[in-house]
C-alpha cells in the first residue's frame, strides 16, 4: 500500500498548492496550508511502515508544530482584521508603499 | 496490517477512505463559504485519519482526530465565526484567471512529478522486512512502540517541542489581546 498512500499523499498536496494560490481568503489558505501538512503526514505514516516507526514518532512532531502555526496565525489574521476589517489577501498591502 | 496479498476488504477500505478524502480535499477548496470548506476539510481529515489506522498507526489515528480534526479545525471555525466572514463581500474569493492558469500549471507540474516518482524504484536498502511494524504494535500495544523512541532518541526535540508551544501560546495571547494604551 505504500504506492497508493505516496499517490493520495501526493494529491491531496497538490490540492492544497493550487488552493494556497488560487484563493484570496487568508483562513483559506491556511487551511490549504494544513492540508499540505496532513498530506506530509500521510508520506510519514506510509514509509513509517516500512522504514520503522520513528516516522510516526515524526507525524507527532508535525501536528505540534501544527498547532503552534495556527495559533500564532489566526492571533495574526484576528490582528490584521481589527485593522482593516478584511481577510481578503488583495485588499491586504501592507509592505506596498 | 496484512503483507503482500492484501485481502479486498483491506484494498476496498483503503481506496474508498482515500478517494474520499481527495474529493472532500477538492470540495475544499472550491467551496466559496469558509464554514463550508473547513467542515470539508474536517471530512478529509478524518478520511485521513481511517487511512492512518490502515497503515498501522493507530495512535497516529486518534491523535489525528484528537488534534487535527478536533482541536485546530474548531480554532479556525472559532475564528471564521467570531470574524463573521460570511457576508457576500468576502465570499467571491478566488483570483483572477492568470493565477489560476498559474496554478493549474503548478499542479500539472507536480502531479507529473508524482507519477514519475511512483514509477520509480523505492530503494529498498533500508527496508525492514515485510510485517516488522505491525507485529510490533501486535506485541508491545498501540503506545509503546512511539512513546520508546519519543523519550529516549528523540527526548531533545521532544524538550524543544514543549518550549515552541510556550511560545506560541505566549505568541498567540500577545497578538490577540486588544491594544488599550495606543488607539
């Protein structure tokens, strides 16, 4: 199963690329970016089967950092919308001069 | 669990969880509502997690539903609620259509590089044999294989796990709390 696992991995991380770049909604697209994170997992947990369990010890470590990311970022997103009202990523030009 | 001939009740399970989870996956990022896409979402992460349990990794499995599907998902929906993003202003979301030939190119791309990759040999160098790992959690439990490594060869990242999350909540207060002293 370890092909099949690395194709559905390999999909699911794709999706999650053209999300990242064809959405505007910065919640979105942080979502985009854990399902990339959750694709990365599946590749862990499929070679962890054949390459021993410290790749699941790994999918641990990710999901960690997971959720360090989507709490520091959504404190950011809260931040940005108290400023602009907006989530919108177009709308949101801050380094522009 | 099984090694070489897999049953078809193993075979059927596994593609079924994963062809779900990719069309939930693309449900996700099509939908215009973010309740929507992440209750998708949430959909392809417990697919995943069915996935994991099929790959011997059990704990991996709960820890998914635990973590991912239970804790982030509900911060995120939290957030997309207390934003109140569902007004028709924000909804029409997606960018024009050179980006989304740009990322239809990015895509094809790195599907070509998938199948590519399935086509090539795996190097089997450093492979156990065939059913080490699942005999392993038959004998020791669920737990014991992970927590082994976890405490001893990986103790440091474990230590530094538990500061970075120091950080983020510390990170995560600061950011969020309102400003009083400078409007």
């Amino acid at each position: 199963m370890l092909a099949e696992s690395l194709f559905f991995s390999a999909v699911l991380f794709t999706i999650g690329v053209v999300g990242v770049l064809t959405r505007r909604n910065a919640i979105i697209i942080f979502m985009c970016v854990e399902l990339m994170l959750n694709a990365v997992n599946l590749t862990f947990v499929a070679f962890a089967q054949v390459h021993g369990v410290a790749g699941q010890v790994f999918v641990f470590f990710v999901m960690t950092v997971a959720a360090a990311e989507a709490a520091v970022g959504l404190a950011i997103i809260i931040a940005i919308f108290r400023h602009r009202q907006t989530v919108n990523l177009q709308q949101i030009n801050l380094l522009k001069g | 669990m099984p090694q070489g001939n897999y049953p078809l009740f193993y075979t059927f399970h596994f593609y079924l969880f994963g062809i779900v989870s990719v069309v939930s996956a693309l449900l996700f990022v099509t939908r215009k509502s973010p309740v929507a896409a992440a209750l998708w979402l949430v959909n392809t992460m417990f697919c995943l997690s069915a996935l994991y349990v099929l790959l011997d990794a059990q704990f991996i499995a709960a820890i998914q539903v635990l973590v991912y599907a239970g804790a982030i998902m509900v911060v995120f929906l939290f957030v997309i609620m207390l934003l109140n993003l569902g007004h028709p202003s924000e909804l029409a979301d997606a960018r024009g259509s050179g980006w989304k030939l740009a990322a239809s190119a990015v895509g094809v791309v790195l599907l070509a590089e998938v199948f590519a990759l399935t086509r090539a040999r795996a190097p089997q160098t450093f492979a156990l044999p065939p059913g080490y790992v699942g005999r392993d959690f038959a004998q020791q439990g669920a737990i014991a294989p992970i927590a082994g490594p976890l405490f001893t060869d990986y103790l440091l990242a474990f230590e530094l796990t538990s500061i970075l999350l120091l950080v983020a909540i510390v990170g995560a207060v600061v950011l969020g709390r309102r400003r009083v002293d400078a409007g």
